[in-house]
C-alpha cells in the first residue's frame, strides 16, 4: 500500500452512478476514535467551505461529502500543478445505535469533526455483584 | 460468511483499478514519490507577483515558518498529534503527523520584505512580489 500524503486516494465511487458535476472525486484521509459515550470522526478536508459540507446519516452509513473552493488568486497564469481540487467524499458503516439528534459537525482550519454521541441503550452499565450473605 | 453482490470480488473492477493506478503512475502523481515532495504545491504567476499554494490541513500556524532568500522558498511546519480526548481509542488512524520541510525555486528573486502569507481553512496561500531590480526594464532607442 501506498503512502498516501497527498491526495493519491483518488478514486472512482464504487457504484456506476456518475457524480453530477465534473472533476475528481478524493477520499479524505479520516481518523475514527471511540470514546465511552460517542465516536468521532475527523476528516482532512482543506480547502472546503463550512456550507459545503453535507454529512448523511442513511440507516447505519454515514455519508459525507466537501467541495473545495477553486482558490485561484486573480491575474494569475498557473504555473505548476502538483495537487488539482475537486470533491471529497467517503461513506462508511456505522453501528446502528446512535442518537441521531445529537450529532454535531464542525469544521476548523480544513478539519472536519463528527461527533456521534451513542444512544443510552449503547452506553455501557457497570454490574454491580450482590455478595450473598 | 457470504458474500454480498456489493463486495464480490469482480475481475473487472480489479482491472479498472489496475489502470487507474497505472496512469496514475505515469502522470506523475505517484504517491511513492510524493514522499519527498510533502507538501505538494501549486504555483501561479504573472510577472509582478507568484502566489504559491499548499494543502496543509489541520496545522497550528503558529508551527508554519516560511523562510524566503532570494528565489528560494523554504516552508517548513509540523502538524501535531490531535487525538481529541484522553480516553479517546482510534480504531482508524489515516492522518499523518509530523514535521516536514521543503525548499522550492521561484521564476524569479523576490522583495523578501514583501512577502504574504494566509492560512485558511486549512490551505495555506504565500504571495511573494517579484523584487524590482530584477524587473525587466524597457529600454528607449534615442532616435538621433
């Protein structure tokens, strides 16, 4: 596997439904961490505009989607291209016990964090042991 | 265990994937070698200025240190750990961090003075005006 700094994780979406709007379509690269009472997501997406970020809960997969802004500084002939911009997005598998209404997003300097608070029902109980007398 | 029709192992999507990655080889976007080439760069210029742009998500820029000497621009910065809470497990770790530097020749010398640089969600733009002495000059014929 290669090491994916830049954005080498282009691909093709894995279904033969075609994007609707032109260019390349990257994968961010993502780091998922649980923590007793939710999982986070957090997202590279530089470059993306807070009202252009759509995250979708769908049943159990979680959708989300980021279109960069083409930064293109006025009166300027670009001169050398080594990164192209585009749209990101990535869907992955969640378990089904989330509390949906109190999902957050937010997104600072291009990173992108979601936080999936856990249902109660998911939310581990410690078991009291009863000594018997 | 079954398979699903999604996740089936199919020898075409395999030699689409192939291709992909062939021509991804040959354009030059190879990922091996951007290895050294961290963090990849876009330049534009006209012949006043050149803007050089970067992807540099999640980076304090306070950790950013743009160095430029006559037409050598130097970035170098390093981007932290940021697990968000103590009690926090990762089950997938696909951002990278650390320190990196690279060192790129300009078209021209620039007014280090002069030199800008922004950080915006997570994109960082340096605009560098070219330095006046190395401007071309237009020189008048004394008709005589």
């Amino acid at each position: 596997m290669k090491e994916n700094k830049d954005k080498s994780l282009e691909r093709q979406p894995e279904s033969n439904a075609e994007p609707t709007r032109e260019g390349p379509v990257y994968v961010p690269t993502t780091d998922i961490y649980e923590k007793e009472d939710a999982i986070l997501v957090r997202c590279d997406m530089p470059g993306v505009e807070q009202d252009e970020v759509d995250i979708t809960l769908d049943n159990n997969e979680l959708t989300i989607t980021g279109r960069q802004a083409v930064a293109e500084p006025e009166g300027c002939d670009l001169l050398s291209t080594e990164y192209d911009t585009g749209t990101f997005q990535r869907t992955f598998k969640v378990p089904q016990l989330i509390d949906r209404d109190k999902i957050q997003a937010k997104l600072h300097n291009g990173v992108l964090d979601i936080e999936l608070p856990k249902a109660e029902q998911a939310k581990p109980h410690k078991i009291e042991i009863v000594t018997g007398g | 265990m079954y398979w699903t029709d999604d996740r089936a192992w199919s020898p075409f999507a395999e030699l689409r994937s192939l291709q992909r990655d062939m021509n991804r080889l040959f354009d030059g976007n190879d990922g091996g070698t951007a290895m050294s080439r961290f963090p990849a760069l876009n330049v534009w210029g006209n012949g006043e200025n050149v803007v050089v742009t970067a992807e540099l998500p999640g980076i304090d820029a306070a950790d950013l240190d743009i160095n430029v000497v006559n037409n050598q621009l130097t970035i170098k910065g390093e981007r932290k750990k940021d697990k968000p809470a103590e009690d926090a497990v990762c089950h997938r770790c696909e951002r990278g961090a650390g320190a990196f530097v690279r060192t790129v020749s300009l078209p021209f010398a620039v007014e280090s003075e002069k030199v800008s640089a922004g950080y915006d969600k997570g994109v960082l733009t340096i605009t560098l005006p070219r330095n006046e002495a190395t401007k071309p000059k237009r020189i008048e014929i004394n008709a005589s």
